[in-house]
C-alpha cells in the first residue's frame, strides 16, 4: 500500500495521528499505545528510521561530551581557579571587585582553538535544529515546556559565555576568567550531564530506567512540597536556638544542613559536646528536645515515608515506565518523520530524483478510510515479537464480547466524548480487526507444525 498524496505526489506521513494519541486521557492512550497491534506497527517503525534516531542521539551526545571536555581541560586542567589577594582586580566600573584568573596558554592555544571551533560549529547546528523544530511546531508553547528543550538554550548560551575567554586571546596567549565563568561552567557540564541522560532515555532499551527515575523524582519533588513547612520550621528554630552555630546561623543556606540531617547525618557530639558546646548552645535543654523531635518525626518517620512513597510499587514503576516509553519513542519517531516528508526535503529530493528513498522510511501500515484512520500492519509473522502472540490472540478472541463493546464507556464514564475520542475507537476496533488476520496468520504457522 503506497500511500501518495492526490496533489504532489508527496509521500504521507505515518506518525501525525499516533502521535495526536499523547494529548487524550491517559488511559485511552494507553489503550492505543499499549495495543500489540499498535506496537508491532511502533517497532517496524523503529526498524525503518532508527539509524536516523541513532545519528541524532549521537550527535548530540557528542556534542554535551564535547563541551564537558571543552570545560575540563580549560577551566580544570590549564587554567584552575586559585584564590587568594592577587586575584582580586578592579572591574571596569571601578565599584565592584570581582575575582579573576590569568593564565598563559600559548603550548595549548591550537588545541584549544581546534577544539573551540568544533564546538561553536556543533552549538550552532544545534541552534539552527531548534529554530527547525519551532517554526515547525504547531504548538509553541508545547514546545518551550519540555524541559529538554529549555536545558539545549540555556546550555547553548552557556557554550558562548563559557567559551568567551579562549575566543579572546590575544598576541600575548593570556587567557583572563573571571569568576563567573567559573560558576557557569560547573553548572554547564552538570546541565550538559543531564541532557546526555535525556538522550540516552530515548534508547527503547534504556528509555524505561531513565523515565522511572523521572518519576521518582517528580515523587520527591511532590513529596518535599508537602512538607517543606516542617523542614523549614525546624530551619528557623535551630537558627533560633543556636544562632553561634555557623551551620545553623547561616541562613537560608541551613536549610541544605536540615536536609543532610534528615538522611541521618545528625552529627549529634559535634552540636552538644564540642569543646565549644556550652558556649554556641545558649538553651541547652530546648535544643536537645528539639533535636529528639527532629530524629523522630524528620529523620526516622518523613524519610522511610520518602523512601516508601517513592520506591516501593516497582512494578507500577516498570509498567507506567514502559508506557511513557513508547510516548518518548512516538514522539521522536514524528519529529524525525516530519523532517523527512516535509514539503521542502521532499521537493529537493524531487529535483534531484531521489524521492523514492524516502519510501523506506514508510511502514505503510496507517491508512485513511471514509475520513477514518485504520491500522492495517502487513508483516510476517517472524517479525512479531513473541511476547505479543497471546495478546493478539486474546484480542481476535474476545473482538465480539460484550467487554471489547463497553471498553471505553466504563472508562469515560458516561461522559460526553470529543472527536479525538471517538477517532481512538474506531482506531481501536480496526486494531482489533487487525489483531484477527493477525492471529489467522499465526493459525497458519501452527498448522504448517
């Protein structure tokens, strides 16, 4: 089934509806990815456009370990930052003192500019990409609330600032940084870090550990919005009862001490039989009961409660992971198709008499029939996974019970439905019909046997 376009002949993509899935209710869309029909579509999909996924994960990861390397072996390696009186000198302002350091690498310059370029080249590739993806969106918005998304600008504007001090060199080979820069490099290799976790998330193999690590720290962070009016009492009040305690006085950077005292790290002798410890501990008897509150209902009751909430319903983990790992994988999987059949790629490719390879890039298993998309996925059966077999089967099996009719109305509850809803049942019918070939197709095989 080669699916052209009635005007242009252009090639249809196959990835708009599924991808039209990731916005309906959670359950329904569960219902449509999680189908084996749908999945055995996802992963001759994955077959036919992975080696395009894999340059572009690879490129970027070149790119974040590219500018770690850059950062390493200028801000640690040749030029460290040393602090002491020398290093203070007078900014252009003549107001403020700010902290800088000097450093000659005339041994290192060619590397160093070798390595510069490479990185802005890349930096700006990836800029233009991201530009692509925006005028190309058809929800801006959308767009600027991915987080990943946010992370490539900001580090993006962290390459060039970061990078300012090797671009500047002069005839005297003096690289001059300032502390900021410092600063701005730490947080950008941290940054640069966790973006390589993102792409490697984007792996099918590897995506499902890396999204239930995000799930656990979304638990956390719901968790420590919950109760941070408890920590942040207990901040104040030890700052109150120990105000000579410099890890307690310090505020509000005590609270990172409140939060390292919760896992258990309450270095009791050193608050109360210091050398010291009459001295800085003006209530002595306030402080030690506060401290027992403090073990008992932070350290021992809210962190097992932490831990429990956030780790315990592994499997619930796994199978909410494996869910939002066929969204990651529905949603690249568009991206890259609407780069290949957009209108500009497909008329180059035209002109230069080319177009046909973009034909291997098409599963051909998504249709449209009197307005209504169909799934129709043609394979052998070879190329169905076997862990999938039963599920097709239990599928054409139960196709007219009285459960597969009122699938969707027990879901949604009576409600009214919106059009994208309703598209998802007749989808999910012809999945099912599908599933019946399907397993006629296996009935074969055993037949064969």
């Amino acid at each position: 089934m080669q699916k052209l376009e009635e005007k242009g002949g252009f090639y249809l993509p196959e990835m708009n509806w599924l991808s039209r899935c990731l916005s309906v209710s959670h359950q329904n869309q569960k219902k449509i990815l999680m189908h084996p029909v749908v999945q055995v579509f996802l992963l001759l999909k994955w077959k036919k456009i992975s080696a395009l996924l894999w340059l572009s994960i690879l490129y970027h990861i070149i790119w974040l370990m590219l500018y770690t390397y850059f950062n390493v072996d200028v801000y640690l390696i040749h030029c460290p930052f040393r602090f002491h009186k020398d290093n203070r000198t007078t900014s252009h302002d003549n107001t403020n003192q700010e902290l800088i350091a000097s450093c000659d690498v005339r041994n290192h310059y060619t590397h160093l500019s070798a390595l510069l370029w490479l990185l802005y080249t890349i930096t700006v590739s990836i800029v233009f990409k991201e530009i692509y993806e925006i005028s190309t969106s058809n929800n801006v918005t959308q767009y600027f609330l991915k987080l990943e998304n946010i992370g490539q600008w900001i580090l993006a504007g962290i390459v060039f600032l970061t990078s300012v001090p090797v671009f500047q060199v002069d005839n005297s080979y003096e690289v001059q940084i300032y502390d900021w820069q410092y600063q701005a490099s730490s947080f950008g290799i941290l940054l640069a870090c966790f973006l390589i976790l993102n792409q490697i998330g984007k792996i099918p193999s590897f995506g499902r550990y890396v999204l239930i690590l995000a799930t656990v720290i979304r638990s956390f962070s719901m968790f420590m919005v919950t109760f941070a009016s408890i920590l942040i009492a207990f901040m104040l009040s030890f700052h109150i009862l120990m105000p000579e305690k410099d890890e307690f006085s310090d505020f509000p950077w005590n609270f990172v001490k409140i939060l390292v005292m919760m896992t258990g790290e309450i270095n009791h002798d050193d608050v109360f039989h210091s050398k010291l410890g009459n001295l800085q501990l003006p209530f002595p008897i306030s402080t030690k009961l506060l401290f027992a509150i403090f073990v008992a209902l932070v350290t021992i009751v809210l962190f097992n409660l932490l831990i429990g909430l956030t780790v315990s319903d592994i499997q619930g983990l796994q199978t909410g992971a494996r869910l939002s790992s066929l969204s990651v994988q529905v949603e690249e999987m568009h991206l890259m198709e609407a780069f290949l059949l957009s209108d500009r790629v497909q008329r180059l490719l035209k002109a230069l008499g080319k177009h046909g390879l973009l034909q291997y890039f098409l599963v051909n298993g998504l249709d449209f029939e009197n307005g209504k998309m169909k799934m129709d996925v043609d394979v052998r059966i070879d190329e169905i996974p076997k862990h999938l077999h039963d599920d097709i089967r239990r599928l054409s099996k139960n196709f007219y019970s009285e459960t597969d009719d009122n699938e969707y109305d027990e879901c949604d509850g009576g409600t009214e439905e919106s059009e994208d809803e309703i598209n998802l049942k007749d989808f999910s019918i012809s999945c099912i019909q599908n599933a019946i070939k399907l397993n006629n197709k296996l009935n074969v095989v055993l037949d064969k046997h």
